[in-house]
C-alpha cells in the first residue's frame, strides 16, 4: 500500500501506523482520514496482525484535529469515512487492541482519536484538550461520550466547556492516560513493550476480552452483561479455537504456548 500521509510497518505480529504530517502537527484532512481507514480495514481482516500501536511523526503533536489550512486536492473526499476519524472513531467491529503512543499535543480531534483507542501511552510533554467551543464547533467524534464515560460528569464537563488542557500527568490521575513516558524514555519504545506483553497471550483471548468488554457496557445490567458474553462472536470462537487447547496442553506441559490466532 502506497500511502501519502502515514508510515506503516509491521513488528511480528504487532502493527506500527505513524500520522506523517509533522509540519502541520499531524493534523488531518479528510483524505488522510480516509487512508488511515483503509490501513485500518486491513489490521482488522489480517489475522497475522494482532495488536496496532498508533503514533506521529515529531515531538510537537500527535494530533490537532482537522486540518483547517490545506485545501483539498480533486478527487479527495468530502466526509470522514463510515469508521470515522482516522478509521476508529466509528469502528464499531474492531476486537483487536490498539494503544496509542502520544508524544506532545493531541487537541479537538486528535483527542477524540486517542480516546478511541483502547491504551494510552504518553509522553510527559503531552497535553490534551478539546478546545473545538474556541472555534465555534464541538467534538462530534466520541470525545463528548467517552470522554464522561472514563473520567466521569464533572471532570469531562469542566474539560470540554472551558477547554482547558491537562498534561499527561493530570491524564494519568484522570483515569485515560496508562502510562507517562519521562524522557530520555521514548514514548514508542514503552508502547511496543506493551504490545509485546499483550502478545504474549492468545490473540483469541484477546479479542474475546476487548469484545466483552466493549458489548458488556452496552448492556443494561451486569447480569445481562454476564449472560450475553457467551453468545459473543469471538468468545464462541476462543472456545472452539486450537488456541484453547494449545494454552491448556502447554500449562499441563509447563512450556511456552505457541499461538497460532485461530
């Protein structure tokens, strides 16, 4: 794939995607949206791919939104793509993890997209906000529902009504940030360790985990949370997998499980 606005590569079974568009802090137009889409469509069909990291070019931004400057080439599209926001914001069927590896600004949609990912590694240099009521817009891409969701009414309220930025340290404390990286630590190091620790597990459990977890708070009860789990695509598949009975036979033979993601 020959993209324009993004470096992909692959580490074993980890993919690394960075925004490549440091000269603007990595903010992005809707053809850059569309085709970190498309980098994503194809992590969630390859199941050789088991974990995504997401981070940026530079140290100034990971993201600031929109690109609100550049103008818009023939052919580019209009909208953000079904899935939304640099292809997760609205991807509603991914069950596999994504961490999000910050290193500096990640404001307005950058956030947004931050948030939508299931981990948070960041910088201490990093700061967060969703300054979009500056401008005369709001954050329409999930910011002013997950947000609540993670640091609860009031601390969200006061974040998103006066837009004030609160480093990573306040994140960590908020409840969205995993980890603060203190320099001369880098950011991207701390978040392929993590990716590493996680496929140290079957990537069946892995997807069955994130799936129940997703669908789960959804679901108006924890009895109906707990009952529904069953029924859930991938928990169906996990039990019926060779992953199962490989993990089971290598605890039993106290050796290294050899995962195979089906």
């Amino acid at each position: 794939m020959s993209n324009l606005y993004c470096k992909v590569e692959t580490i074993d079974h980890i993919l690394l995607v960075t925004i490549d568009r440091p000269k603007v802090l990595n903010a992005l137009t809707f053809a850059a949206h569309a085709e970190l889409a498309a980098v994503f469509d194809n992590f969630e069909k390859n199941s050789e791919l088991w974990v995504a990291i997401l981070t940026a070019s530079g140290d100034r931004a990971f993201c600031v939104g929109k690109d609100l400057k550049t103008k818009a080439k023939s052919g580019d599209p209009k909208t953000l793509p079904e899935t939304g926001a640099a292809g997760l914001t609205h991807r509603w069927t991914l069950n596999k993890p994504v961490i999000a590896a910050i290193d500096g600004l990640a404001l307005g949609g950058g956030f947004e997209i931050a948030l939508a990912c299931d981990l948070i590694v960041a910088s201490e240099s990093s700061t967060f906000g969703l300054p979009e009521p500056k401008v005369g817009l709001a954050a329409y891409a999930g910011g002013l529902q997950r947000l609540p969701k993670i640091i609860g009414k009031a601390r969200a309220m006061e974040m998103i009504l006066t837009s004030r930025r609160v480093t990573a340290v306040e994140g960590k404390e908020f409840g969205f940030v995993n980890y603060v990286v203190r320099r001369p630590y880098r950011v991207i190091d701390k978040a392929i360790s993590l990716a590493n620790e996680i496929c140290e597990s079957s990537p069946m459990s892995i997807r069955a985990s994130k799936e129940s977890v997703q669908k789960g708070l959804s679901e108006s009860s924890l009895k109906k949370a707990m009952e529904a789990q069953k029924h859930y695509p991938a928990m169906v598949e996990m039990f019926a997998s060779k992953d199962a009975k490989e993990g089971r036979l290598a605890f039993a033979e106290k050796r290294k499980p050899e995962w195979k993601g089906r």
